[in-house]
C-alpha cells in the first residue's frame, strides 16, 4: 500500500515476515501516542516522490495482488522495474476475478505466451499523466498493439479509478477491468491468403497464354524466314544453272531416249580414261572471261541454263542444256559431248 505524507510525498509500505516502509523495515510498531501513533524504523527515510518502482508500488497498494502474481508468474519482473519511463494500467484483483482469468491455468508455455501479451497490453513506454489525455488520444502499448483513451470511459471501456500514481520508474492508473488485445483476424487473414492465391494463378494463367503466343509467333516468323531463305537459295543455284532434287524440270522431254545412242559410246570411253568415280556433288560450269578490246563493243550473250541433269547406272553424271548441247562430268571438268 501507499500513504501520502505530510510534506506530499508517498510513502510504499511492504507487508511481508515483516512490515517495511521505502526500504526501511519497521522493528517496533504500533507505539500508541495521545495523538497517533508511532513505527520505530532502523533507518531514516529520505523524501521523494518515487519511493519504489511499479511492480513494488502495485505490490503494496493491497489491490493489486493478481496483477503482482501474473507479471511475476509471466517472467516480467525485471521489464517491469527497467529505467522506463513506463505507464501502466494496473487493473485490480476484481478485475481479475471479472475476466475469469485463473493463473494456475495459464502456467504453460501457451498460457505464459497469453499472459504476457495480456499484461504488456496494459504498459506504455512513455510517461502519459492523466492532465496529458484528451478524447480519442491513441496510445501504442509494449505489446506493439494500440488502445484508446476517453475522457470518459477511461482506456478501451475500462474506469480509471485512482490515476497519477507516481513511482521511481514511471506512472500508475488505476483500473477497474482487464484490458485484453484484440485478437487477429485469422478468417480475413485466411481469406486474404486465398485471394492472393487466386491472383497469383490468375496471373499465372496470363503469363502462360502469353508465353504461347509469343513463342508461336517466333515459330511463325522464323518458318516464313526459313522459307523465304529456301526460295532465295533456289533462285540462286537456279541462276548458277544448278538443278537441286527439290526443285522441278521444267522440260517435259524424255532426253533419255534422244541421247541412248549417244551415251553408250561416251560411256565406254570414259570407262577407258579413268577408274568407276563415286556420285560427285554438282559442280557449276567453268566458264572462259573473254576480255573485249576496248575499242569493241561486245553484244551480251546469255549464258546456257541446265534443262536436265541426270546420273546414268554407270556412276556418270549428265546434263542437257537449253541450247542443245549437252556436257558429262569428268570427275575435273565438264566436257561438251559429241
């Protein structure tokens, strides 16, 4: 408990094995007087106006013995009696006895976890006197969760009985109901989740269709290349008068039937000269650069084209060309037949 003095300050009084007043234990008590009474102490108090801390202060207040239990059984002692400056809303053993809270229950790591956001819900860092609240005013609690004052209702519905009581470490307000934290929304956050969810596979699905398209696209665009690619490789071997497997004869003429007489002999001739060569890859036709006199002006000739290029069973490689003549490749060269 605590009593004034007459110079004002406050005196903290313990009742324990023995009765100790600010640090002083009292050795003799109860000295009746004509006009009061007299405590012999075994040591001189000195004033001031915070003779203990807040748990010490609500310890000997003789109403707040629930709250004492709780911060002790919670392991908060020591926060408690810190340099601050605290505030604290110390609701009273009835408040208690309201809220239906059992400590015995609450002796578990859950339950300890519980208490200790219950009771650091009713702690301010900072000093708040009741001259400082005005309507509304939002204080942060240690619990890192926020409460309401009223000048009216007191904190979050509950009375401030008894306020400014002043301690080495901070400032006491007394109150007539347990302030619990307010609890979390774990069905919005939960919603919250699956909304995230949805969004995040909605995107998703975009990305996808989006990733398709593009890659089609690119398909696309790289087969029109590749054919356009095609075509310009065949109109230039077509311009080097070389004929490729793809490409179509023009000619409908059957040549081979012309040239059966011819191709027998040139055949056995070339058996002659040179060893069976293996199929050879096209070769373009070498051509001679006549170099005009100067003077001269040389009318343009055009070069033949390949009609018709063909293999024989003999291994030897023909072509029939536009203007009548037709070559065989040599292995070296192509040479006019006939």
């Amino acid at each position: 408990m605590s009593a004034p003095t007459v110079n004002g300050n406050p005196l903290s009084f313990t009742v324990g094995d023995s009765v100790m007043v600010n640090g002083a234990t009292v050795v003799d008590a109860d000295i009746a007087t004509s006009n009061g009474v007299i405590h012999v102490i075994d040591k001189v108090l000195t004033p001031t106006s915070t003779p203990n801390d807040l748990p010490r202060t609500a310890q000997c207040t003789g109403i707040h013995n629930s709250l004492v239990a709780a911060v002790i059984q919670a392991e908060l002692l020591e926060t408690l009696q810190g340099d601050g400056p605290f505030t604290l809303f110390a609701p009273t053993d009835q408040a208690f006895i309201d809220a239906g809270i059992d400590l015995t229950s609450l002796d578990t790591p859950e339950g300890k976890a519980a208490l200790t956001d219950i009771l650091l819900y009713h702690v301010h860092s900072g000093s708040v006197q009741a001259s400082n609240i005005s309507e509304g005013m939002m204080l942060q609690m240690v619990n890192g969760d926020n409460t309401t004052l009223s000048l009216t209702t007191g904190i979050n519905g509950a009375n401030i009985t008894l306020a400014d009581v002043m301690t080495s470490n901070g400032i006491i307000h007394v109150i007539d109901a347990v302030l619990m934290p307010p609890e979390e929304a774990v069905d919005d956050a939960s919603g919250d989740g699956v909304a995230s969810e949805d969004d995040e596979g909605g995107l998703m699905t975009i990305i996808s269709f989006v990733a398709v398209g593009l890659i089609g696209a690119l398909g696309a665009v790289l087969f029109l290349r590749s054919r356009a690619s095609d075509e310009e490789v065949q109109k230039d071997l077509s311009e080097l008068g070389i004929i490729t497997n793809s490409q179509p004869i023009a000619a409908t003429v059957d040549y081979s039937a012309q040239y059966a007489q011819q191709a027998q002999p040139a055949q056995q001739v070339a058996t002659q000269a040179y060893v069976a060569q293996p199929a050879q890859a096209v070769q373009p036709i070498q051509t001679v650069e006549v170099i005009p006199h100067p003077m001269a002006v040389q009318p343009v000739v055009a070069e033949p084209t390949v009609v018709r290029q063909w293999t024989d069973e003999g291994g030897y490689t023909w072509r029939s060309m536009d203007n009548g003549n037709t070559y065989w490749w040599t292995g070296t060269e192509w040479k006019l037949y006939g």
